[in-house]
C-alpha cells in the first residue's frame, strides 16, 4: 500500500478522474476523512463498516493527487534515469449525504463540480461554461463512490480484505466483486475511527490518493442541499 497524499484529475477538461466519474459514476469521487467513534477498532474492516453505519452525511476538504501509469518507453527511460512518475495535485471541498447525493467542488487549480442529487450526475466545466448530465443509476454501486455516498451493501458490491498497519493508519483493501468496473482496488486508511485516506487503483495502473481534513460528520443540510441549479448560459449536453 502506498502512503497516502492528495491527487488531481486534470479539472480543466475534465481530467482522468472526472472522466471516469463522469461516464462511470465511479470514482472519485471520491473520499472523506471523518471522525466515526472515539473507540478503538480492532481492524481497517471493521472501522470501515462503523463509518458506513454510523456516518449519514458529511463535509469537508480533500486533496487529490494522480500518479499516471507511464508507458512502456516512459517506463524504460525512467527506470534508467531513476525518475519518478509525474504527479498532478487539486484540492477542493465536498458534501455528501447518502445515499447517492454528493457535491464534489475542485478549486485548485481549476474549478469544476460534481453533483449527484440522487437521480442525476452534473459536472460543470466552469472554464467553458458547460455541464454534463449523466443519469446517475445503479452504477455508483459497485463504484468507490459506493463506499462513502451509497448505501451499506459494502459485502455486496466488494470482497474486504485488511491490509495490516503503515505509519500508524490501519489500512484495508477492497476489490470490486463486478467484472465491468474500471478500479481494480480500493485501499483505505484508519486511525483511531477516523478515514484518514483512500487509494484508487484503475485497471490502467493509474492511481489515485485523496486524504481529507476539515471534517463535519452528520451536519444539518437543508433538503435542497443537492439541487443543481444551472449557471447562468451554460451549455448543457446529456451523456
């Protein structure tokens, strides 16, 4: 497992995560580190499966970093040179209740947002002034979504595995139990109760780590917190 930081999905035209939010409803989006008891927990799984339980809705900020699989020449040169892979970094706020409802808002260093309502997916592009809407259907849940925005089928959608204890954080591995996702794994960290991280692993060997601060768990949401509301002359396309 590795440690986590934050990651971006290139915002400005809707980058590899939002891509793959966008025609999968799968990822991203997204994460939250959340305080979900003052106890201690004896494993990553079971203080994942206290988060679901416990944690209705939440608020708060992420950073989001990607790391792109290289090609094999990219991998050849960087082998000899001992480089690393190049790594793009975002950062934004979120807001989620669920099931299925989230607001996702990148604002470094482009601002673009994810809105689920619980029917519909809108990504506002802000730069271009466009929104993509997307039903929202089944697809969030078999999706890394799934585990902090859907419901509690966590059992059913994936197969948990604890992944032991790296710098003091309790991790645990999740593979998705459905053949036609885009994320081979999803690893999270604990510590003390609280989600300190999440890791995307896709099928391309592209990876995504978010980690999360700033955390409100079960705040009060007005009932129209999640209604999109278009912005004034953007372009609308149905996907």
């Amino acid at each position: 497992m590795q440690q986590y930081a934050g990651h971006s999905a290139h915002p400005g035209r809707l980058g590899q995560l939002v891509r793959t939010l966008a025609r999968g409803i799968g990822s991203v989006a997204i994460g939250a580190s959340l305080l979900v008891a003052q106890q201690a927990f004896a494993s990553g799984t079971e203080q994942l499966k206290a988060f679901v339980a416990l944690v209705h809705s939440a608020r708060g900020d992420f950073v989001q970093q990607e790391v792109r699989a290289p090609s094999k020449a990219q991998q050849a040169a960087s082998d000899a040179a001992q480089i690393m892979p190049k790594n793009t970094t975002s950062s934004g706020t979120f807001v989620f209740a669920r099931p299925g409802k989230f607001i996702w808002s990148y604002e470094k260093p482009y601002q673009q947002v994810l809105q689920a309502d619980g029917d519909k997916l809108y990504v506002y592009d802000k730069d271009l002034n466009q929104v993509t809407v997307r039903a929202l259907g089944g697809a969030l849940g078999a999706s890394p979504a799934a585990i902090l925005f859907g419901s509690n089928d966590l059992d059913k959608n994936f197969t948990l595995h604890d992944a032991g204890v790296k710098g003091g954080i309790d991790w645990l591995e999740l593979i998705p139990k459905a053949k036609d996702t885009q994320f081979q794994s999803v690893g999270i960290g604990f510590k003390d109760g609280n989600l300190q991280a999440m890791e995307l692993h896709d099928v391309f060997g592209n990876v995504t780590l978010l980690t999360f601060s700033n955390i409100q768990k079960n705040p009060p949401l007005p009932a129209d917190a999640f209604k999109f509301t278009l912005p004034k002359g953007a372009d609308v396309i149905n996907g």
